[in-house]
C-alpha cells in the first residue's frame, strides 16, 4: 500500500478534559494510512509522539512507526561502539515518549497529560495541527509563532487559523 502525505493545517481547541480533534483532513489521511479499511476502529488509532528537535507533538501512523523503528535501529547500528554496543538514547529519543491514541470517528482524542506538558500544550488552549508529508505536527501556536526558524509562511497560516477563530493569544 502506497502511503499519502500529510498536508493542511488546523486549530483546534484542547477543552478543560484534553479533548482535541484531529482536523478532517489530516484523520482522513491517518485512516488510510493505517493499512486497516476506513470508518473501522483499528484505522482510527495513531502514534502520538515529542519530536526530537523541536517543541511540539509528532502524529503519525502504524506503518511509518515500522520505518521509523528501522531507521532508529539503523542509526544505532551506525554509531554502535567497538564492541557493537549501541547508544539506547538514540532509541529513548525516537520513541521514548510515543503513545498510541484512538480517535472517534470526529478525530477526537484525549490528548496524553505528559504529552501535552511536554510540548506545552495545556488543557483549556489551542492546538495548531500541520501536515508536514510524512507526519502531522501539533504546536502550542504561540510556541510555534516565537520559533526562530519556522518560515514566516507557516507562521502566517497559523496567524490566519487564529483570526478565523477569534483566537488572541
């Protein structure tokens, strides 16, 4: 099965119990993604993950977790030590903080509590999703617009999604 990118962006609301919505688009992608038939329960799970560069939330699905692993278990073998012993953290970082979640057929989630912490997404704020080809990212927006490197597009997108929203952060 060919896997599709993810692209679009989306602001959602993290209400007081942590429930976000994966924006239709982005879920549409993930179910197809999984392998499993679309509008099942078993295509509406992902992989919800920090990155390993930056502040914010990594999504993707059960099929790129498989590639991930292998690339992880690549570059491990690539820095091994002498006698073949391999560096666990690069494995701590690449999958240290993963956890699946399950989406209802809305996308809603409950966002993780370490997750959402650790890429300082509260409850009660905003979530700004953003396909990025192989993953979905997911920012708090006021972390993503003080990002020194993010490209004034991106950035502007999600200026645009706030302003739709009546969002002023």
């Amino acid at each position: 099965m060919a896997r599709s990118g993810y692209r679009g962006v989306g602001l959602q609301l993290v209400d007081d119990k942590g429930r976000v919505a994966i924006p239709a688009g982005l879920r549409a992608t993930l179910e197809k993604n999984s392998g499993h038939p679309t509008d099942s329960k078993d295509a509406r799970v992902a992989i919800l993950s920090t990155s390993e560069t930056d502040k914010c939330l990594v999504a993707y699905d059960e099929p790129y977790f498989d590639s991930l692993m292998e690339r992880l278990d690549a570059r491990a073998m690539e820095f091994a030590g002498d006698r073949g012993r391999t560096d666990p953290n690069i494995w701590r970082d690449g999958v240290g903080t993963s956890e699946n979640i399950a989406f209802d057929p809305s996308g809603r989630f409950v966002l993780p509590g370490m997750l959402g912490h650790l890429a300082g997404i509260p409850k009660g704020s905003y979530a700004f999703f953003m396909g990025v080809g192989a993953t979905i990212e997911v920012w708090n927006p006021r972390t993503l617009l003080d990002h020194p490197t993010i490209s004034e597009q991106i950035k502007a997108a999600c200026r645009y999604c706030l302003e739709e929203k009546g969002v002023v952060l």
